[in-house]
C-alpha cells in the first residue's frame, strides 16, 4: 500500500477531520500522558494531515496515550487526536505481527487483583 | 420499579461488592435489578476505528434486548457505561455503522439506538432522587469523602452527557445524601492510567498517586469509584495513600444493608 493511499484511510477510521485544527496545542496541554509522549496529541493530527504515516507508525507514543478522551474534550474546533491516535495504533496492529501485547508476558504481571476489565482493555487496544 | 441491567464481565469477578451493593442498596429503594439475557462482555473499551464493527456488536444486542423490555438499560461498571453508551450514539447516529451492524445481527426488527442507557448514579438522581435516599439512610456517613469520577463517566462529553465534564457535582450530591461531606480536589477527573498498566506500570503509578495525593491534601479520608479499573489503580499502583471504595458499598453502608 502506497503512503498515500495509507494516509486516506487513517484520516477516514480516525473520524475526524484533521484540517480543521488551529494548532492552539489545548490537547497536547491538558494529555495526563504528555510527557510520555514522543509525538504529542497537536503533532498527531498535523502529521497525519501532512501525511507524515511512517513517523506516525514508529512513535510509541501510540502505547502511551490512555484514550480518556481529554484531548477531545477542550478542543474548541471538533478534532479528536485520540480517535488520531487510535487510527494509526489500529492501522499498526492490524498488520501481520505487529500486536502490542505478547500473551507470555502477561503472567508475569498478573496479581491477584487484577480485574477481568484491564486484561479484556489491554487485549483490545495492544492487539488486533 | 423494573429496570434491565447490564453487569458486565468485571462485576461477575474481581469486582463482585460492587455488584453486590448494588443490589442490596436498589432493594432497599424499591429498585428491581433485572440482568440482560446472555449478556456478552463489551469490550472493556469502546472501540474508535470507524470500521470496526464487529467489536460493538455484544453492546447492540444488549441494547436491543432493553429496547424490548423496557426501553431502559442499566449500567454500573464505568467501562460498560461508556462503551454501552457510545455504540447506542453510534446505532442512533452513525449510519455506515448501524447499517453494518443491523445487516449483522439481522434482528427481526433492525436496533436504532432507541433504548435509554442510564448509570447506576444516574438512576440514582433522576429515577430514585438524592431527597428520597437521604430519607432511607439509618446510618449517616459522617466522614470525609472524595469523588473519583476519572474519565469513563464523563468523556467524551457530548455522548455521553453524564455531567458537566470540567466541574461534575453528581457524586458530591450522593455523598452528602449519604451523609457525608463531599470533598473537591482538583485531580477528581483526570485519568488513573487504565489500561496502560499492563504495558507500563510506570505512567500509572504516577497517574494515582498524583490522585490520591490530590484528594488527601484536600482532607478526604477516602475515595470512591464506580470502575473497577481505576479502584484497582487506585489501590495497587496508588500504593495506599488513601483508602479507595466503590460507591455502591457506601450506598449499602449508609441505607444498613451492608
């Protein structure tokens, strides 16, 4: 598949439309995850309007971002970067060998507590 | 009053006193918990691709279950709520999705979006009324407690219409019918880390203590929730800083059904 082609059809999973971003950068300051991020919320969304896919595809930022929709909330024009983020984490886990999550390393971390919820969320976001 | 109710996978495990509370607590208010017919577990996390489809189905048919016995469709566990409550948004609006989906699950009459899905707290507030359950209370909370709202019951805010979601007041309301005092601190709706914690401990760890330190300056005694997520971390990830509880055990506490 061509960049561009892959440029299309994130911007059409993402939902959203990525022209209309301002760049006030209201997402990247109020993400829980900022500093962990390696591309920021505002980046994601001019990046994948400029059709930057493969920066989009190797930034972990992708593991990071917890989807609590922050991001979305205060931006005064509409876009929504984490449905951004989810666009370019789906389009990476959909590819052969690409999950997130290796099911051996999971008993290691698994403690009594552990609710049914994380394990089935990790799962859904990590993995296809 | 008879409402359908969606448990959820959590509810039926790790996060049993939730349920259970519940239960007690929407006895005691005339409140007759009726679960979903083979619910399936929904996902966890609502999924975001445009394309995904399949991965909303267990939500649709939960939703087209309620719409035929009812009209309404219970949730506890915060995730639920928001994944049940996004696919119904979807199944209402969406129609590249409510097409897909109908074509699907070919249901003999096709499902959208017409059942009302509504959270425990909000059946609290507008189906019970705080007036009423303060009423029932025999045993006054009398303590200091913190609402932990995180992010499931109220983003994104347009679907989900829970609150406002900057500056929410639905938990306080409840604490204080319960006889407590609510405590305001600024960290109450940010996230706790999810999911993340099974990749990276470390964004967590600091996510709830960053929380609980917020709600402890502020002089709450403990937290309380309605996701079994954010309690678990709250209380592993947020190593102890405070003591973290669901909001249905208060409930029970406080209408003596515990």
């Amino acid at each position: 598949m061509d960049k561009t082609e892959m440029t299309e059809i994130m911007k059409e999973i993402s939902g959203t439309d990525v022209r209309k971003c301002m760049k006030c950068g209201k997402c990247s300051g109020r993400c829980p995850a900022y500093k962990d991020m390696d591309i920021k919320p505002h980046q994601f969304v001019t990046m994948l309007e400029k059709g930057k896919v493969e920066e989009l595809l190797n930034c972990s930022a992708i593991w990071n971002c917890f989807s609590c929709m922050a991001c979305v909330e205060r931006c005064p024009r509409g876009v929504a970067p984490a449905q951004v983020i989810e666009a370019v984490r789906t389009t990476f886990t959909r590819a052969q060998n690409n999950n997130g999550l290796a099911a051996e390393d999971i008993p290691p971390i698994v403690d009594e507590l552990i609710p049914q919820q994380l394990l089935v969320s990790a799962y859904r976001k990590y993995n296809k | 009053m008879k409402i359908c109710y969606y448990p959820g996978c959590t509810l039926k495990t790790k996060a049993k006193e939730l349920d259970a509370y519940a239960r007690k607590a929407a006895e005691a208010l005339g409140v007759e918990m009726e679960e979903v017919k083979d619910w399936q577990c929904c996902g966890a996390v609502y999924p975001m691709a445009k394309n995904e489809i399949a991965t909303k189905l267990s939500a649709v048919r939960a939703l087209d279950y309620a719409k035929h016995n009812g009209g309404k469709l219970l949730t506890l566990c915060s995730a639920c709520h928001n994944v049940i409550k996004r696919v119904n948004d979807d199944m209402k609006n969406d129609e590249n999705i409510r097409t897909k989906a109908n074509n699907y699950l070919a249901l003999e009459e096709s499902y959208n979006g017409e059942t009302q899905v509504i959270h425990y707290l909000e059946m609290l507030k507008n189906e019970v009324s705080f007036d009423e359950i303060a009423k029932k209370v025999v045993k006054p909370l009398n303590r200091k407690v913190g609402a932990y709202y995180g992010c499931l019951l109220l983003r994104p805010s347009g679907v989900l219409a829970f609150d406002n979601p900057e500056n929410p007041s639905i938990i306080e309301d409840f604490i204080r019918a319960i006889g407590g005092t609510p405590v305001i601190y600024p960290f109450r709706n940010e996230c706790c880390g999810a999911y993340v914690s099974l990749k990276n401990q470390t964004l967590p760890k600091e996510r709830s203590a960053k929380i609980l330190n917020s709600a402890k300056e502020k002089g709450a005694e403990e937290v309380i929730t309605a996701c079994p997520l954010c309690l678990y971390n709250l209380q592993v990830n947020g190593a102890g800083i405070l003591p973290a509880r669901y909001f249905t055990e208060l409930l029970a506490e406080a209408l003596g059904v515990k």
